[in-house]
C-alpha cells in the first residue's frame, strides 16, 4: 500500500488520476534537507493534518475519520522517513492507496479533502521539456541522476537495475579475481593467461558488452518509459559507441557527454548537460509559441475558459497550457457529451484546471504546466485546438 518515490511518474500519475473512492486525501508541504531547517518539518506535518482531520469531520463519523488518517499517524511516528527528506512531500491516501512522493522541488502548503486526488502541482514535475536522466557509466558500474535546467541530484537506481557489473552479470563475469584494469596491463596479451579461445582483452570486451546490454534494458524498463524523460549518457568517449550500438532505448539522446561521470561532481555534470539542454529547450519554446500564433491567426486557439472548456469537452483540444501558479475554483461534472462547469460555491476547495487537465489528459490532448511567463496570452491559460 505505502510506496515512496523520489519523483512522480507517468504511470502514477495515470492510477492518481483515475477513478478512486471518496475521500481522497492530499497532501502538500515544503521540507528541508538539513538541520535544524528540517525539525520543523514534522511540525508542519501534524498541522496539515490537523486540516484534514476538521475537513474529514466534517462529513464522516468519528470511526471512519480515525481510519482514514491512520497512515499518516504511522508516517508521523517513522524517524527514518523524517531525516531523508528533501525540497517538497507529497502524500496521496485513499482507499487502498497511500502514495508519498519526496520531491526535489518545494510546493506550497495544502491539505484538502475530495472526490479525486488533487495533482496539479505533479504535473509541473511531470512535464518532459526541461526533465531529464543521465546514466553515467563505466566499464564496471553506474550512477543515475535526475534534474532539470536548474537542478541535477543522484538518484538510487530502481530495485531490478544493476549497479554494477558483479550485479549484472553474477556468476558468468569472467574470472572475478581480475579487474578491468588489469585487462591489457603487463601480461595482457600472454598466451598463458588465455581463457578458451580469447585472452583476458577479449574477454573484457564481452563482459562489458554483456553489462552495457544489461543496463540498458534495466534503465528502459525501470526508469526511462515509467519517466517518460529523455536520458543523457555519460562516459568516456570510448564507451559511447559500444553503449549506443547495443542500445534499444528510444529515450537515449544524440548528443551525449564525453565526461568520466565518477570523476566530476554533481554541480560539474550539471552544467555541462544544461549546455546540451538549453538550446533545445528555448528551441522548443520558440516553437511552441509559433504553433500558438499561427493558431490563433486560423482562429484555433483561445485564452478563454469557456472556450477552453468547451474544446476540451469536444475533444478538440491539442495542447492545453496552464500557469503553474493559476487556480480557479471550481469542477467539472457530467460524464462524455455532458460535461458542465460548477463554480467555486458549490466545488468548494477544488480547483477547476485539476479536472480541466484531467479531461484534456482523457481526450488525448497535451496538457503542458509551464511557468507563467511562458504561456502564450495575459491569462495563464492558453489553448490550441486541432479544428
């Protein structure tokens, strides 16, 4: 029931955004890393959930309300948890779920009960532009990280990926005793110390091409299609062509470093993928807000809700842009050919662009949380339609 990842993915966000029995419970709050910022993190915590408790009250016999609020009792009492987090918490509970979410970006305080999770603030995190993985890698082991333009952390590979060559290949690793560097050292090529029908060389060679495979089908599986991110290697130049030519992962990107990933630090590899990144990124900015104009001159594009609305209810939404930043309180409610727009009096704390999402999400459109400044338009809301 109780799953703890670092940051959300596409396929949580599909179970968080499908149907749940009521009440769904989120939860939102910034956190610290260090002491003595982090020792009131806890503190904050219990107060949230104060909130929910008076909203869950609100609605629900003392029983049920006691129920629903047991996971995050047993998450108050868990001192390991609390000393591992990091820039924002993120905790979804409901009827058979309890998802926690430790992000590397804060998020404003909310606790607030309803009819679906509230998940807008994942999406931000969830939007692939400006996302991105890097594997690092050597002949004998990885590293992973996570970031966007601004920011780049480690992360711990997924349970099922190898960490290093021991792990991917066990027992058939050719002699254990002998490490890669000493593969082509003094003796390297001695007819004695040759192994069936190919010396130590050869045999390396093998190995790393059995590891490269190994990886790259872990990390796909793993990471790259739950994220849904484009993935940078990181490495000698001379393990690039071996990786890429054994390689199945379409989220692999072209441009790579040519970097030891083991011999940089974080903050090093960091700028030297925002050198690939950046350009691409503005490049795709340039382009998103062309395809606006271009839509708005054909009279395809709109900055009005109802509008918004209404495409989004007919399907005809292509690309749906929200500001970050932007809540309008309200629901959406009916079901496909009889959607309608409830205002805030009636939604309460609901927040209208969650379920807008949501539809455009469901009809096949693209719903894009960018920052403010760079959504086409004065409203923070802009869409174009397919006709």
């Amino acid at each position: 029931m109780l799953q703890i990842r670092s940051s959300p993915t596409i396929e949580s966000l599909a179970e968080l955004t499908a149907p749940h029995q009521p009440p769904c419970l989120s939860l939102y709050q910034p956190t610290h890393r260090h002491s003595p910022d982090n020792q009131q993190d806890l503190i904050r915590f219990r107060n949230l959930v104060k909130i929910l408790e008076t909203s869950l009250r609100q609605r629900y016999p003392e029983p049920e309300t006691r129920h629903f609020l047991e996971p995050f009792e047993a998450l108050a009492l868990d001192h390991e948890f609390w000393n591992q987090t990091l820039d924002g918490l993120v905790i979804l509970s409901g009827a058979g779920v309890f998802r926690v979410f430790r992000l590397r970006r804060p998020v404003a305080e909310l606790a607030v009960i309803g009819n679906r999770f509230h998940v807008k603030p994942l999406r931000r995190f969830l939007q692939h532009v400006g996302r991105y993985q890097i594997l690092g890698l050597s002949l004998t082991k990885i590293k992973l990280f996570e970031g966007d333009l601004g920011t780049l952390e480690e992360i711990e590979p997924t349970k099922g990926v190898p960490r290093t060559i021991s792990d991917a290949l066990g027992a058939e690793l050719t002699d254990p005793h002998q490490t890669v560097a000493s593969y082509g050292g003094v003796g390297g090529g001695n007819g004695a110390a040759r192994h069936g029908h190919g010396g130590k060389k050869d045999e390396a060679d093998k190995d790393a091409q059995r590891f490269f495979r190994a990886v790259d089908r872990a990390v796909l599986e793993h990471h790259s299609r739950p994220s849904g991110l484009p993935l940078i290697l990181a490495a000698l130049p001379e393990h690039h062509h071996l990786f890429r030519s054994v390689s199945h992962n379409t989220f692999l990107m072209k441009d790579g470093l040519d970097l030891n990933p083991f011999a940089l630090t974080t903050s090093e590899i960091r700028e030297r993928a925002r050198a690939i990144l950046e350009p691409q990124y503005q490049s795709w900015l340039t382009t998103l807000i062309d395809e606006y104009m271009e839509a708005q001159s054909r009279g395809i594009s709109s900055d009005d809700l109802g509008e918004v609305f209404k495409g989004a209810a007919d399907g005809r939404l292509s690309k749906l842009m929200i500001a970050s930043t932007l809540e309008i309180a309200g629901r959406i409610v009916g079901d496909r050919g009889n959607y309608e727009l409830e205002d805030g009096s009636k939604a309460g704390a609901n927040d209208l662009l969650e379920d807008l999402g949501e539809l455009v999400d469901r009809m096949g459109g693209q719903v894009l949380v960018m920052p403010a400044d760079q959504v086409p338009g004065k409203m923070g809301l802009a869409a174009t339609f397919r006709y």
